[in-house]
C-alpha cells in the first residue's frame, strides 16, 4: 500500500448504542441515527440491546455510545431534546 494509498483510506466509525433495550436506549439509538444523517455520516448506527456487551466495557449505566470499540457518551442526561443533539452530533463530529 502506497504513502498516498494509507492517507485517503478511512477508518470506519464503527457506531453502537449499547443497552439493556429498554425504551431510553432504544430512544437514544433513535436520535444517534438522525443526528448522524444530519451531519453527513453514512455509516449504519448498530444497536446491541445486550447486557453482555454492556458488561465486556465495564460501565455498569447504560445507554452508551461507542465509537471504535470506546465508550464516548455514558447514560441519557434528563435535558432538552436539543441538548442532547448538539453533544451527540459533537461527539460524532470530533470522532470522524
């Protein structure tokens, strides 16, 4: 692979919402899905309701967002709709 091959191939996000299936994560998986289209990531947004997969991140509060295998969002904060769509498209953004 070339010098100029490695720079222009991209690392694919690999999004998850994580949970216990529950309506709050199925909520979240929802609005990760449109802020993602909103900002231009093509990408399928996966939904593991598996507290299994929870438990392999050692974060015992769900809903969580992984980006690559990382958590980078834990819980469901109790604020306005758009709060929540300005942080997630933040961390989507910053995650590319």
């Amino acid at each position: 692979m070339t010098e100029e091959h490695k720079k222009t191939e991209t690392t694919p996000m690999d999004i998850k919402v994580l949970g216990s299936g529950c309506p709050t994560c199925k909520k979240l998986f929802n609005l990760v899905s449109r802020v993602a289209k909103e900002v231009g990531i093509t990408e399928s947004i996966i939904y593991v309701p598996d507290i299994k997969e929870v438990l392999k991140l050692k974060v015992l509060k769900t809903p969580i967002i992984t980006i690559r295998g990382k958590a980078v969002m834990i819980g469901f904060d109790l604020e306005p709709e758009e709060v929540k769509k300005e942080k997630i498209k933040k961390i989507l953004l910053d995650n590319q």
